[in-house]
C-alpha cells in the first residue's frame, strides 16, 4: 500500500489529499517501529518511499508527539468522477501468535452517498 501511495506513477496523482493520506501511513509505519514491530523489509520500505520524489525530507523523521488519527479521510479524483473514502487500518496482536501480530488489515468506507453510489456502479 505504501508504494501505491506514495509512488508517483501509482495512485498518488489521484489522491487529492495526497500530504495528508502519504503523512498519515508513513506515521503509523514509524510509530510501529519504535515499538519494534517494523522489520528491516519494512524499514527498506520506507527508506524506498521517502527517496521518491517531492516527498517532504521532514517526513523522514518521526514526530512522534503529533496526533494520530484512527482513520484517514482519502479522496480520489480521476476522469472527473471523485470518490471520498475514510481508511481504517485494524492490526492484529497477541502474545502467543507473531504471525498474527504482523497483521494488518486495511479497509475504505464510503464518506457520502456520491461515492457509495459511484462505487456501486463501478462494480456492477
């Protein structure tokens, strides 16, 4: 998911909120990995995404005092159609199981009744 944000021939030139959906992901990543939940495959990862361009060289330190939000608005414009998502992402832990632990489950949900229709139709 984080390449397809952030890289530019992927969704990033349909997020029109781009700084705000691109900042929030990369926070969650980097809050994970002071808890050491990130490997050193994410942690490439990341180094990949923050190397792309017009990424923002103050994303590539933590701020770890700024307000995460448990979800993130994502509108997309493409073809004159817009569509305006909030994205949760569940992640799974427990004590016994560090394969479920890694697990992340990311999930859209229709912001208004434009976007749930627009979506509807998209999948007919």
């Amino acid at each position: 998911m984080l390449r397809l944000i952030f890289h530019p021939a992927g969704l990033r030139p349909h997020i029109t909120n781009w700084d705000d959906v691109a900042h929030g992901l990369l926070q969650r990543v980097q809050r994970e990995a002071v808890g050491n939940v990130v490997d050193d495959d994410l942690r490439a990862l990341v180094d990949e995404v923050l190397a792309y361009p017009d990424v923002p060289a103050h994303w590539r330190q933590p701020d770890l005092a700024a307000t995460v939000l448990p979800i993130i608005p994502v509108r997309f414009a493409r073809d004159g159609k817009r569509f305006a998502y909030f994205s949760t992402v569940t992640t799974l832990g427990t004590p016994v199981d560090v394969t479920a632990q890694e697990t992340r489950i990311e999930c859209f949900f229709p912001v208004d009744d434009e976007t749930r229709t627009a979506a509807l139709e998209f999948a007919r």
